[in-house]
C-alpha cells in the first residue's frame, strides 16, 4: 500500500530512465583503479522519468521554509531578511580563481582588507582574521589565540575557561575542542552574571571567561565593565560570542565593554541567508596585543601599496581554513556594510530591539515572562498556565507550523524552564508582527478550550510528531525498500 507521501523508491519502475548517458568516447580506466574501490554491486537508485524527477525535488524544495517563505523567528539565529543586491554583487568574482597570483587578485584582496577595517571599526577590535568558515570555527580559533598567549607568557597553568549557564552550546564544545577545562558559573536572578560567582570562579587557573552580551535570555550585561576587570584582575581574557550582536551594531562595541578576543556571524547579522548547512563565515578580532597570534596569512596594506597576503607570522596559530575562508560571504557582508553605512547599521540594532520588546510586550499578558525586562534583540517567553491545560512549548511549536510559521527556538536557554526564544530582527513588519501575535494568542486560546486540538499539531505536513528522541538517537538515513 503506497503511503500518502510516496518516497522517490516507492515511485520507482524498472526500465524506467531519467538520463542516457553518451556512449563512451575514450579509453575505460577501470584498471588504474584499485580493485578493492570498485563496487560491482548494482546500486539501489530509484528508476525513474524526468518528469518525475523533476517534481520530486521541485516538492521537496516546497517543504523547505525559509525566510523568503515567511516568518522565521528563530532565536539567536538572526534569520532576518537579505538583499539580494548583495548575492548579485557576490557574483562580480564568479571568475577569480582561488590559486590566482596576489598580483591577479587585488579587487578581492583590497575588498577583504576593507571589510577588515570595516568590522574593527564596527566592533571596537584592532584587527580580524576572516578565515573561520562559521561561528563555532570561530570560537574555536578565538580561543586557541587566547591559548597561544597564555603560553608565550609562559602561563601554563591558565587552563580553564569559564562559562555561564546561559551560554551558547557552542561555547563548551569550543573550548574543550581547543584543550580547556570547563568550569559553569549560574545566572544571578535577573538573568545576568552572577559577579559573586564569577568572583569565586577565577583564579589562577583561569584562561578566560566565554559571553555574549546581550545574552541569550536577550538581556544585556548592566554590569560588563565590572565583569571585565574581574576577569582580568585574574590575569585570564574576556571573550565575545557575536552571536547576537545585530543587537547592537552601531550602537555599542564589545572592544569598549573590555573584550580583547570575539569572532561575528557574518552569515547571520551581515546579509548571508542563514542556515542550508552554509556556507558560513565566522571572523575573529582581537585587540592589539593579541594581533602576533592570528592565523596565517594576515592581509595587510603596504603602506600605500598593493594589499598582501603576510605569512610572515612566527606567533601565529596556524592556517584554520583553506584559502582565505568563505570569499562569497565576505563579498555579501561587504556590500550589505557599504549600503547600510553606520547610520543604518545602528537603525537596523534599533528596528531590531524595537520589534523584540514589541512582542513581548503583546504576548506577555498571555505567556509567562522569566525576566520582565526590556529585552534587546529577542525575548523569552514560557507557557505560563497553559502547563495546566497540558500545553507545552513543543505544543505551541507544532501548531505553529500549521499556520505557515517556522517556530521560534525552544527549550533555550537551559536556565529557563519550557523556553521559547523569539527573534523577530529588524526585517519585519509590524503587519507581520501583529499576525503572529494573533496566531499565538489564538493558540492559547485553543489550548485552554481544546487542549487536544493542539496535540494534534501539525496536521498539514507530510511528518507529523515523530519521536523525536528516536529521531536524535538512532536516526534513519537511508531507504529500507
């Protein structure tokens, strides 16, 4: 019996063919290829028309949402909107090979430098490296630089970083990918970081402390200068996670607030389209004393001359990417920056903070609010007494779907029970803001009337509620004809 949604095997017919290839016009090479490389084995592909083809991956690009589909609040991502000026400007170096000669490339090498300054500036750093691939390759190389300078002081014993409980996953997977010990500070009651406990957290140990401000409950550290000189009266370095800087660009910089080592999102807060699997592009800056340790090749400027790749670099890390990262990005980042100009950069963290405190103020007569506070960039709700009724956050998650929404981030931050995080950005309306208000209201309202209606969610998509522990433990990846 087919299923309602055939898979692509189901509609498989022998003999049928998609493609003929060309008979082969040249020599078969099949004996310089090792024997225990060569599959003989018929393989298990599905036979079928073109038509058929085509309509096939035609529907599943349908099933994809984005945010040219609608509205993605999804917190801490940053999935805003982006000019697809910027993906057109990408393709003026559709020709420029990646092994040309510096002399052959200095359009993108001048560019790359720019952007450098640009970010800096932006930031309050003193120079970036734009090698990392993603936000996370960049927490990596931001802290194997905060290693490296720990070690040239012949600092050996500064081998823990420190993490709040609010922290992006990402930031206890980096530093123990880059050889740290771990040590988890809690939150002070009103979401911030608890200065008595971070007091009691460094010592000689201490490498550095991991955060992003604001955080991810989008609350900003009231209280980050002082966490600075704790951190530094320890000897250790402050890092920046720039995840959620669209909150503040143009507005106030990490390197003013006392941060000597960060990386950005460019594939989130300058104009890439997020998520696909890429591709990403996370810069590290540093602050001038941290500069010798950058990953090679740094781009320089000689003084007037021609940009230059300097590999000259006896402090530094090492290479962290092929190339020089992910060029197309840095390309999109450029032209978004250019556009925007400071006072649009600061105008979009403006919009974007307006929107955030928008709905939280509209929804927090209906859900629970951890932290009634004005928030930045994004805001964190719960379910509030609809827990009563049985509705849990995956619940309003679901039913989200069926009214065409991509849902907002849930059960993060850790710290706060049955979360929902919400990020709007800047991009959006408030026509858009107001629909899904009402959405979201009207959801509480049928979970306090008709609480199973809401179990139910989704109804409209081919996979309704899988088990999603199975789904995370023991996936299925392939077709069990």
């Amino acid at each position: 019996m087919r299923s309602e949604y055939p898979l692509i095997f189901e509609r498989s017919r022998e003999g049928r063919r998609a493609y003929d290839l060309p008979v082969l016009d040249v020599p078969e090479a099949d004996e310089l290829l090792p024997s225990g490389m060569i599959n003989d084995a018929k393989l298990n592909l599905p036979e079928i028309a073109e038509v058929d083809l085509v309509r096939h991956y035609t529907n599943l690009s349908r099933r994809n949402f984005g945010v040219d589909n609608g509205f993605y609040p999804l917190g801490s991502c940053t999935m805003k909107y982006n000019p697809k000026i910027n993906e057109e400007v990408a393709t003026l170096f559709n020709d420029l090979h990646p092994l040309a000669d510096q002399s052959m490339a200095q359009g993108a090498l001048d560019m790359m430098l720019h952007l450098d300054q640009c970010l800096c500036e932006i930031t309050g750093m003193d120079k970036f490296t734009l090698q990392p691939a993603a936000g996370a390759h960049g927490e990596f190389t931001g802290l194997m630089i905060i290693k490296a300078y720990h070690e040239m002081k012949q600092d050996f014993g500064r081998t823990t970083i420190i993490v709040p409980d609010a922290a992006h996953g990402t930031n206890p997977a980096s530093a123990t990918m880059a050889g740290f010990k771990i040590k988890e500070i809690k939150s002070a009651p009103d979401g911030s970081v608890d200065l008595d406990a971070l007091r009691a957290a460094v010592g000689p140990d201490t490498a550095g402390l991991m955060l992003t401000n604001p955080s991810t409950l989008g609350l900003f550290e009231r209280n980050i200068r002082e966490v600075a000189d704790i951190v530094h009266t320890a000897g250790g370095l402050l890092y920046y996670d720039g995840a959620n800087l669209n909150a503040i660009m143009g507005i106030v910089r990490p390197g003013d607030m006392g941060f000597d080592v960060m990386h950005i999102n460019l594939h989130k807060t300058f104009s890439t389209p997020h998520g696909g699997g890429g591709p990403g592009s996370g810069p590290v800056g540093v602050k001038k004393e941290l500069i010798p340790y950058l990953p090679y090749p740094v781009i320089l400027a000689s003084h007037g001359g021609p940009a230059m790749l300097d590999y000259d670099r006896p402090l530094s890390i090492g290479k962290v990417k092929s190339f020089y990262g992910n060029f197309s990005v840095m390309v999109k980042a450029y032209a978004y920056i250019m556009s925007l100009g400071g006072k649009g950069l600061r105008e979009a963290s403006e919009n974007a903070v307006l929107n955030a405190n928008y709905l939280l103020h509209n929804l927090k007569d209906t859900f629970g609010v951890p932290h009634d506070r004005i928030c930045m960039h994004e805001c964190v709700i719960e379910p509030g007494e609809l827990l009563e009724h049985g509705i849990h956050t995956t619940d309003i998650a679901k039913a989200l779907i069926d009214r065409g929404y991509h849902p907002m981030t849930i059960y993060f931050p850790l710290i706060v029970h049955e979360a929902m995080m919400i990020e709007p950005t800047e991009t959006e309306s408030r026509e858009t803001l107001d629909e899904f208000i009402f959405n979201m209201k009207d959801i509480a309202r049928i979970a306090r009337e008709n609480p199973e209606a809401i179990h139910q969610c989704p109804v409209n998509t081919p996979v309704g509620r899988p088990d999603e522990v199975m789904a995370a433990r023991k996936p299925v990846v392939k077709y069990e004809g």
